[in-house]
C-alpha cells in the first residue's frame, strides 16, 4: 500500500508563504493525477489544487492566484506552494489522488496563519 507523507506545515502570518511537500511511497507521482486537500476544524476536507498526469492544474477559487501545485516525478513528490496566506487558510493539508482520493490518508500537516 502507498504511503503519503506531508510536510512543510507551520505558523506563518498573514501574508507569508509556506511550502508544502509530500512524499509517496510507491511511484504514484509519475503515473497519476494528485491533489492537495485540506481540512479545516469543524468543515469536510476539501480538495485545493490537483494536478494531472498531464501536468494541467487547477485550483479552488479560493486559493487560485495564490497556491502553486507541482511534482517531481524522479523524487514522487508533491509540492504546494502557498503565498499571501490569509487566516482562513489555516488548516490541516493532506494530499492523495487527485480525482478520487482513494489512497489511505496520510497524517497530514498543520497549517495556522494567524498574526
């Protein structure tokens, strides 16, 4: 079974920027399109950027023009880029298959933007 790893999480202030990273297991990266979701307390993980085999991206509106999804294949890794953070972005981040999420949850990473 494939094994998702995320880091890069932290406290950051609004208006900085953090980077996302997550490690799979197996070579997944390559071969299938990966989102990044997150969930924040209280509400349904949502999916924020998702990238496809084909290495067209899309985002959730409220993170277009500010999150930056990416992979490198030779690494299986996944990568979120995340600038001018806002509060509302504070959450716990998690990335799996972009169309259906159908890997085990990894543990996630915490992200709080707070001042």
């Amino acid at each position: 079974q494939v094994q998702l790893v995320e880091s890069g999480g932290g406290l950051v202030q609004p208006g900085g920027s953090l980077r996302l990273s997550c490690a799979a297991s197996g070579s997944i990266v390559s071969f299938y399109a990966m989102g990044w979701y997150r969930q924040a307390p209280g509400k349904q993980r949502e999916l924020v950027a998702r990238i496809a085999y084909g290495g067209t991206t899309n985002y959730a509106d409220s993170v277009k023009g500010r999150f930056t999804i990416s992979r490198d294949n030779a690494k299986n890794t996944v990568y979120l880029q995340m600038n001018s953070l806002k509060p509302e972005d504070t959450a716990v981040y998690y990335c799996n298959l972009g169309v259906v999420a159908a890997l085990d949850w990894g543990r996630g990473t915490q992200v709080t933007v707070s001042s």
